[in-house]
C-alpha cells in the first residue's frame, strides 16, 4: 500500500518506532514490541467533517460530543457521509471493549505562554497508566496531533537546569520524594526534543493506536503532544480512547 498520498502526512518523517497497518483488526491485534510503539492505519475519509464542527459551533475549550448531540445536527448529504464514519468508528471500538469519545477543541486550557515546566497536552509527553492500556486517536478536522522519535528526545526532569530548579519548587534533596513530587506533578511524563528534531504529524483521517506509560510495558511509551494553536487556527474535531 502505498502512504505517501495520504493528505497531510509524511511518511518521510516517521521514525522507526511507527508501524503503519492496513485494517482495525491489524491495529487492534498488534502486540507491542520490537521497539514498535505507535501504529497507525492510514485512511482517506470522504464527508464534511468541517460542517459538522460549524454545526456543533464550539465554545472555546474541550467540549465531548454525545450520540444524542450529532444525531440531532441537520447536516447537507457530505455532511451526512461525515456523521456516519463518525458513528462507524465509534461503534467499531466500543465492539473492541473501548471507550471512545468524541471531542471538538477549541483551544487548550493550562497552557500558560512562558511556562517552565509546562505539563499541558502541548507539551511532549507521555500518557500513563496503572496496567496494560493504549491512547487511540483520530483527527477528523483541524490540526492533527504530532509525534517525535523516543531517540530525539530527553525526560525533562534529566536536564540538569530543569533538575535544579525542579529541585528548589520541591523544596528538598535528591531521593524517593522528590520523584513521587516530578510523578505526581507529571514532571517525569514530559520531554524536551533535541535541537533540529523534526516532529512527524498525525495526520487526518489516520486511525492512531499509540504506546503508553505502564509498568511491564515491553516498549518506550510514544512521545507526543496536541498541536500548538495559532490564530486563526480552525477547531478540531477529535476522537480519544
């Protein structure tokens, strides 16, 4: 299969680390190793994703969008062909035992300009958790999600500046405390890209299934981050698990 046409995608700048699919069941089936922690299957979506957003006609935030919320939308024939994809693949990992929601985004809250140690959804990070679990994602409209090569990047908390001044918020010495404080501030979930790492974008369309922080997991979690907003910037429209 060929990727390169798929729009606003650069296979080019996938590292080594991504593994691109053909189908849900391939996603859904892969057990991560081999260093392989995000995978991804490539899709072109027919539909008006963007009459969709202008119908729910976002406030500025996160806002979930529910079943009851989309069906009600009275939307053109290309709109209409949106809203059934939608509907398809929320129905199609919830059958997989998923929690899928659909989001539009308007803008990020937490995220102060300047921020030395920024622990918002725009910065490079990890997600975690306490078992075995993944992040799904999809972007139907907007800008997508971007990731970067584990390779190119460092745990904040390792950079000796960072480390000191992490230090004097603490309050304290080096030891187990002061890494329960990075852990429970989510300090040690965040990663600063080396100079001249080139992120690689998720995407629009692409059905995402990336790696997470968890005890036992046989593979380095995937590093990153939403897309920083600029002006003018459209929502997004964005499904999670």
């Amino acid at each position: 299969m060929n990727f390169s046409g798929i729009p606003g995608f650069d296979p080019a700048l996938v590292p080594a680390g991504v593994r691109m699919v053909h189908s849900f069941d391939e996603l859904a089936s892969f057990q991560w190793c081999d260093g392989i922690n995000a995978l991804c299957w490539p899709r072109v979506l027919p539909g008006d994703f963007g009459e969709i957003v202008a119908a729910l006609r976002p406030v500025r935030g996160i806002t979930a969008v529910d079943e009851e919320t989309l069906s009600a939308l009275s939307l053109s024939p290309a709109g209409e062909v949106a809203r059934r994809l939608l509907f398809a693949d929320l129905a199609m990992l919830t059958e997989a035992g998923l929690d899928p929601l659909l989001e539009t985004v308007h803008g990020y809250t937490g995220h102060r300009e300047g921020d030395p140690f920024p622990t918002h959804v725009q910065s490079f990070h990890a997600d975690s958790a306490d078992g075995p679990a993944d992040t799904w994602l999809c972007t139907y409209f907007g800008r997508s999600s971007e990731g970067i090569s584990n390779a190119m990047v460092t745990c904040r908390p390792q950079l000796a500046p960072v480390r000191a001044a992490l230090l004097a918020e603490f309050g304290g010495a080096e030891g187990a405390e002061f890494e329960e404080f990075l852990h429970g501030h989510f300090h040690d979930l965040h990663y600063v890209p080396a100079e001249g790492a080139v992120p690689w974008t998720f995407g629009i369309g692409n059905l995402w299934r990336i790696a997470c922080d968890w005890p036992g997991c046989p593979v380095p979690p995937c590093v990153h981050r939403a897309p920083l907003s600029e002006p003018g910037d459209p929502p997004r429209l964005l499904l999670i698990s």
